[in-house]
C-alpha cells in the first residue's frame, strides 16, 4: 500500500513539473481542441444536466464550455463544504464566489442531486489506458461518483494520460477519458480484458 501511494506522489510531482512548463496559450489552445472532443460524444449530446468543473490554472480550461452551454443545457458546478463536496447550478459569471481552495464556485442554494445529473464531467492529476484516475488525493470525486452510475469521463492533456496508475477498489474509473487527441473508453478496455477490474 505504501508504495502505491509513493507511486501516486511521483506521479502528481512529475504531472505538477509537466504543468508548470506548459505555456498558458498552448493550454488554451489543446483545451479547445479536448472540449471540441467532449461536446461531440453522445453522452454530452444526449445529457440534459451535465456537472462540469471550473477550471483552475494548468487544469483542462472549461470556462469557455461553462459559457457556451449553460444557456442550451442545465450545467452545474462542485462546491467544497468541509468533507462532502456538491453540485450547484452555473446561472452566470456574476453569481460565481471563490469557494474551498479559491476554486469559483456558484453562489446557489439549490443542491442538485446525483440522481439529476445526467453526466459528470471530471478533473483529475492523471488518468491510465483503462479509465482509472488519480485525483489531487482528498477523494471528493470518488465518495460523489460511487453513489452514482451515471458516466463520467475524465478531461486531461495528453501527458497526463498514463499507460497504467496505481489505483484502489474503491477508486471511481471513468467511462471515458478525452485528451487532445486521443479518447479511451473503459468499455474498450473491459472487453478487450473481461478480468481486468
């Protein structure tokens, strides 16, 4: 187990150097491209309320998407209170608060529960070829999304999509992650290896 979580700390210290050395407009420019990606899905197209994320520096950007869809469908946005984390609706800019880590988050009262949500769309440190994800190691995503069989897909820059990450039984696997140019889905992987948990 130790060294699993010394692999994962590797891990997020090599990503945070390979962040760090991405330049703001190359970021802008493979968000786009990765966002193109994600509103050409069927799961986007077909879902009606979709969780996005507000992105911060070095993250996939999603604020342009925020912007662009939340008019055409119902977005919601996380909020971080003390353990649990929750989804609020994006009604606009000008109702958007610095929340837990300075993340933006929607200054609402209406909790939207999992069951209304019909995709999540998910930030992560790393993702592997099978659909697993490394978080930033608190969990939130992964205690939300076990309550939860809607799918989630994963956004990240291609060097942040890993051959294979060390993950746990109770880690959340994606159904789908979508870089610039390359999208994995976990039911490829299961099919092609039905033992592979």
């Amino acid at each position: 187990m130790d060294g699993e979580m010394a692999g994962k700390q590797l891990i997020r210290k090599e990503i945070y150097k390979l962040k760090q050395s991405l330049p703001d407009d190359e970021a802008a420019c493979l968000s786009r491209k990765i966002c193109r990606r994600l509103v050409r899905t069927e799961a986007f197209q077909k879902a009606r309320c979709v969780a996005l994320y507000h992105s911060i520096r070095g993250e996939v950007q999603t604020v342009a998407l925020i912007e662009e869809w939340y008019k055409k469908k119902k977005i919601v946005l996380p909020a971080i209170s003390g353990e649990n984390m929750n989804f609020y609706p994006y009604t606009g800019k000008e109702h958007i608060i610095p929340g837990t880590l300075n993340i933006p988050e929607p200054d609402s009262q209406e909790m939207i529960p999992a069951a209304n949500i019909d995709l999540f769309i998910v930030p992560g440190i790393a993702f592997d070829r099978a659909c697993n994800r490394l978080g930033r190691g608190k969990g939130y995503y992964d205690v939300f999304l076990t309550g939860t069989d809607k799918p989630a897909i994963g956004l990240c820059f291609g060097f942040q999509l890993k051959d294979h990450i060390p993950a746990e039984e109770h880690d959340r696997k994606m159904t789908m992650v979508i870089t610039e140019d390359t999208t994995v889905s976990s039911h490829h992987q299961s099919h092609r290896n039905p033992h592979a948990y």
